[in-house]
C-alpha cells in the first residue's frame, strides 16, 4: 500500500543515460584523476627531453606544445562546462525524486496517525462501554 517510489533513482538515472553521456562522464572522470595528471606531467617532461635531443621537431620554445596545450586548455573548459550542467540537471532530477518520495511519505504518516487516531477513540469507547457495564 506504499505510494513512496521503491525503484533505486541512481541506477534508473545511469540505465538512461546515452552513449555520448557515458563517454562525456568517463572522459570527465578520467582527466580529473591523478593518473591523469602525472601521465600527462609525464608526456610534457618527454617533449621537453626529446626535442632537447638531436631530433628536435618542436625546438625551444616549444611552439607546437604550446598550440596544443591551448587546445587541450579549451576543450577541457568546454567539458567542464558540459560536466558542470549535467551534474546540476541530475541533482535537480534527485532533488524532485526526493520531494517527491517525502510527499508519499508524509502522507503515509498522517494516514498512519489517523488510523491510530482513531484506534485510540475506539478503545477509549471500549472502556467507557466496559467500565459502565461493570457497575
């Protein structure tokens, strides 16, 4: 007899998710990581080592990794952004399913509080029926 939703709201949410919005949320998860971070350190430090060599495609002072830094700068920006709107769309979505659970809820409180209500005026009529009898 429960009107509150029994369904758990994380898993509906991920099971509806596209595949472009999964691939957005790894790739968000991903470039906030530490991995992340140190392979990416990493790749900038051997950029650095090889064009200091004799090979020097991009020398001093890396022009070629600046361009691409920027670029990476950019789309991390726009990927935040995104990351930033679905995240305040899916808090909105789980704070509606939340009122909405806490509306059937209460509801189901005050029917449970009348029901005991009156329960207790029964058994008071009980007494009062039972208490003159006895006299």
């Amino acid at each position: 007899m429960s009107t509150r939703p029994l369904s758990n709201w994380h898993t509906a949410h991920r099971d509806s998710l596209s595949r472009g919005q999964r691939a957005a949320d790894r790739l968000r998860n991903g470039m906030g990581s530490w991995t992340f971070i140190g392979l990416f350190v990493a790749f900038m430090a051997l950029w650095a080592i090889v064009n200091a060599s004799g090979i020097a495609w991009d020398p001093y002072p890396y022009i070629l990794l600046n361009l691409f830094l920027s670029m990476i700068a950019g789309l991390q920006g726009a990927i935040l952004l995104i990351a930033a709107k679905r995240q305040d769309a899916i808090a909105a979505a789980l704070a509606q399913h939340d009122y909405d659970t806490n509306r059937a809820a209460k509801k189901e409180l005050e029917d449970l509080t009348e029901i005991c209500r009156r329960q207790l005026e029964l058994i008071e009529e009980l007494h009062v029926k039972l208490g003159s009898g006895a006299k």
